[in-house]
C-alpha cells in the first residue's frame, strides 16, 4: 500500500564531458562539408569526443559519481542501476554490470536497455517503476555513449551530428507530492529502416560458422535524415501533449523543457508547435551535437547546476530515436 503511493524523485544529477573537441571546421578537413552548413542545419557547432581507449562505463562511471556525490548517497545505497546505451563496452555483460562494479554499487540489480536515442527516457521509466511498485528505493539512471567508435566517418549525412559524452541521475523512493509526474514511451519498428546499425553480424556466414574475422566491418549507423526530422517532430508533439495531460499540467505551466539534442531546427519546430517560449527549451546542441542517451542527462545536469531549476519547477523531458523510439516525462523538480 505504501509502495502504491510512493513516488520517484530526483536526488541528484552529474554529467561527464570529454576533453576532445572536435569543430566543424576540423570536420571541413575529414568530409566535403562546411561550418556555415552543419550550424543551419543542425545548429551544432562542435562536439566532445572520448580519449582513445576510453569506453561508454568509463564516461558513466564519471557522472554516475558525481550524480550521488549531489544526492548525497553512496553506491552502496543504490538498489537499482539502469543504463541506456547504443554503444556498451561488449554485447555482455552489460554496461550497466561493468558500471556497478567500476562505482561499487554491490548491491544493486543492474542492466542496459537498448531504445536509440531513447534510452535516458526509457531507463527513466524502468527505474520509476521499479521504486513504485516498491522493487527499489534509490537507482541510478546513466544515459551514455561513445558515438565516435560506431560512426562512420566518410559519410557526412551522419558524421558531422554525433559526439560522445555521459548523464546521470539517482532518483529515490518518496512519499512527498514532488518527482516524476508522469511518464511515457512508445515505438514503431515499421520505421526502423529510417535509423539502424549496420554491425558485424551482417557479415557472419550463419549460426555455427565461425565468420572470417578479417572481413568483419566495424559498426556504424546508416540514417534518413528528412524522413526522420518530419517523424520526430511529429511523435515528440504526440507524446509531449499526452504526458502533459497525463500530469494534469498545461503548457502554460512548463518551467523548462529538455529536449533530446538531435537538431536545433527539430527542437524549435516542438517548441513552435506547442507554443513554448524558447527562453524556457534548454540546448546544448551548439557545444556537443547529438549523444544519443546522453544528451537530456548531460543537459539536465548543467541545467540543474546552472541554477535553471527550482524545487517545485515543472520540467519537460522529451525524446525520439531509433526504433523508432519516443517518449516523455514530466517531472517537478525536488532539489
Ligand atoms: N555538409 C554539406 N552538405 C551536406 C551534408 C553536410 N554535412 N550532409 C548532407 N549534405 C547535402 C546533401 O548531400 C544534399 O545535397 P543535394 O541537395 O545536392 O542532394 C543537401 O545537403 C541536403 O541534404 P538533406 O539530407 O536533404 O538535408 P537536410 O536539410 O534534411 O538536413 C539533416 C540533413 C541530417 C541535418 C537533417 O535531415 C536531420 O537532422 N534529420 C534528423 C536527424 C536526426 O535527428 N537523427 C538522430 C535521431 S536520434
């Protein structure tokens, strides 16, 4: 019964940044493209890339850590670890388990799940349900990626977009009126042709026979790009009204939107469809593209440092991805 009523509610967030910066002009140099090209029509101007070597549990590792030094809480506390990846150190174990055993969380139960872009608002929802239903009382939500090792840097139709980086969040049991409001996910698979990986598997002979390892290609990502702004724009308007009234919140209302860093031109569209001021859409597209999971935890967390959120603000996650994948959450702001 005290389960049922219980809420999750944000206890802290942290980030990790790479070092690397990697600037249009540089990108002039790898591929037939321009500065004044990528930033009208993406609106990204640079982006991070991981030091060599340095893998997607490293990156959560780092924000993860912060994101409890701000709760206040120990790894040991946590309950729950769930991580949202395209790009894990290795098929298995999951990041999630390499994460835990990097930060300490030795008691928790931990796994990854695969939604694209997605994957922050995904796990989010995981975790949510797991403190609900009274399966967990503190959990770590990481969003995480190293984009740089699964992209393909002879095609500028994707290279230019993509940047690594990490976000996290705890989120704890409370019983206060505060946390996530309300949350939402969906998909289509009959999209999926519009963003996908290309990957090893494709070259293997079949199950049972050793593939020719020489011939393996790395893993990349192959894109549509115009069918996908038009659809994205359509399923974060979708999902975004429906969480609102879920929660019972009018646009009116919303302090601050974090949208999933894909395109500024994607995000203005939302904000423009849902008349939303842009004084209150949070970017940071400009300085680190698009990180996939990682991009509403990386932005939260320096909007939240950066003193863009209050107790009892209203904020607005929204995000899409391959799968096709979206999703949403309205959530008021505790810390
Ligand atoms: N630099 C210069 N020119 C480029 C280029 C680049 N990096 N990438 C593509 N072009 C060219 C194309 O070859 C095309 O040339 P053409 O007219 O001679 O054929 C022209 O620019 C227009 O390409 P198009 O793909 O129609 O551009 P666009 O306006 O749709 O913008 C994207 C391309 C990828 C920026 C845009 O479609 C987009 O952001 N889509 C959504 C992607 C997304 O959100 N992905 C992540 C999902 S989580």
């Amino acid at each position: 019964m005290l389960a049922e009523m219980s809420r999750a509610k944000v206890m802290g967030t942290g980030s990790y940044i790479p070092e690397a910066v990697l600037t249009n002009r540089d990108l002039e140099k790898v591929v037939d493209t321009s500065d004044a090209w990528i930033t009208r029509r993406t609106g990204i101007k640079e982006r991070r890339i991981a030091t060599e070597g340095m893998n997607t549990s490293d990156m959560a590792a780092a924000a993860a850590l912060e994101a409890l030094g701000s709760a206040e809480l120990e790894a040991g506390d946590l309950d729950l670890v769930v991580v949202g990846t395209v790009t894990p150190d290795r098929q298995f174990p999951s990041c999630a388990c390499v994460l835990q055993e990097k930060i300490g969380a030795l008691r928790a139960a931990s796994m990854d799940v695969s939604a694209g872009c997605s994957g922050f608002i995904y796990a989010l929802s995981v975790a949510n349900n797991a403190i609900r239903c009274g399966e967990a009382n503190h959990a770590l939500v990481v969003g995480a990626e190293v984009l740089s090792g699964v992209t393909n840097w002879t095609d500028r139709g994707t290279c230019v977009l993509l940047g690594d980086g990490a976000g996290a969040v705890v989120l704890s049991r409370t019983e206060d009126d505060t946390g996530i409001r309300s949350i939402h996910l969906r998909s289509d698979g009959s999209f999926g042709n519009l963003l996908y990986s290309v990957d090893q598997c494709e070259d293997r002979p079949g199950p049972g026979v050793l593939p020719d390892m020489s011939a393996l290609k790395p893993y990349y990502l192959v894109m549509d790009g115009q069918k996908l702004f038009k659809k994205a724009v359509e399923c974060l308007e979708e999902i975004t009204l429906w969480t609102l009234q879920r929660a019972g919140v009018d646009v009116s209302e919303i302090s601050l939107m974090v949208p999933h860093q894909a395109n500024i031109r994607i995000i203005n569209a939302l904000a423009q469809r849902l008349g939303l001021n842009t004084d209150k859409v949070y970017t940071t597209i400009e300085k680190y593209g698009n990180t996939s999971s990682a991009s509403i935890p990386m932005a939260l967390n320096e909007a939240a440092k950066g003193g863009r959120l209050a107790p009892k603000d209203k904020l607005l996650m929204v995000t899409f991805g391959a799968g096709l994948t979206w999703g949403a959450s309205l959530v008021e702001w505790s810390i």
